[in-house]
C-alpha cells in the first residue's frame, strides 16, 4: 500500500510539474511585456516595428529615439527590449523583395512566421498563392520578386 501511495505522490508531483512548465511557457517574455507597455500604446501601434526589421544598433537608437519622445522605458529595460526586437524583429537579408515582405507580408504575419517556414520554392509559391486567395494585396509584379526573395533567403536548410 505504501508503495502505491508513493506512486500516486510521483504521479501527482510529475503532472504538477509538466503543469506548471506549460504555464510557464505561455508567459509573455518580458521584451514584449514592455513592447506592449510602452510602445503599443497611444504613441503608435506595433506596424512600425513589424516594419523595420533592425539590427541591434538599430533597435538601440530607435528605442533611445522613442524614450526621448516620451516612452516609459527604464535604463534596464532598454537592453531586454532590444534583445527581444532582434530576436522577434531582427535583420533580414538585403535584396529585392526585402520591402514588399516587410511592407506586405507583416500586415498579417510576423517575420518570425517567415523564418520558421523554411521551404522551396514551389512551396513558397504555393503559400504566396494561398495568401493572394486570402486577399493579400500582392501586386502580379512584386509575386516573382518576392518568391526569389523567399525561396533564395528562407528556402529548406
């Protein structure tokens, strides 16, 4: 009987802890805490920085441009908050169709989603095809730039 106590203790300690680590994982980190305190507010929406695609050089002066206008970013903050805009919001690869995805593709998807996808071309295409059916404004000129874009910067690794 002591035996089963214990493994139902085990149990009940096991499905507590994966419990709490699921938790833990759906928190809000805390860059985008203060992204979405102190820049997503009434100053603008978050589409600037969808936008922008910064290094960490980048995002530093924005960052100290925008506490200058008035954001509540504390000196501690500031570091943290860059960090989580390369990371979230980072470079990409220069070249033609750079802007259209920053200036298209963010008004639905953040550049993360890009990063992840990781396909051919073909695939590309047929997830371009998709969004035009969706309603995505992509103009028939900006597809194959775009596509080259796509496919020669986010294609399988």
């Amino acid at each position: 009987m002591t035996r089963f106590r214990l493994g139902v203790c085990a149990a009940i300690a096991a499905i507590s802890m994966a419990a709490a680590a699921a938790q833990d994982a759906q928190k809000t980190e805390r860059g985008e805490q203060i992204l979405n305190g102190a820049c997503n507010t009434s100053c603008h929406d978050l589409r600037p920085i969808d936008t922008q695609a910064l290094d960490e050089p980048g995002w530093t002066k924005d960052v100290k441009s925008m506490i200058e206008k008035g954001a509540e970013v504390t000196a501690d903050d500031v570091p943290v908050l860059v960090a989580y805009l390369v990371k979230q919001h980072g470079p990409l690869p220069d070249g033609p169709g750079k802007d259209i995805l920053l200036n298209i593709c963010t008004r639905c998807h953040d550049l993360q989603r890009v990063r992840r996808e990781r396909t051919s071309a073909e695939g590309w295409l047929e997830i371009l095809d998709a969004m035009l059916n969706e309603g995505a404004p992509l103009s028939e000129q900006d597809l194959p730039v775009l596509l080259r874009y796509l496919a020669r910067n986010f294609g399988p690794q």
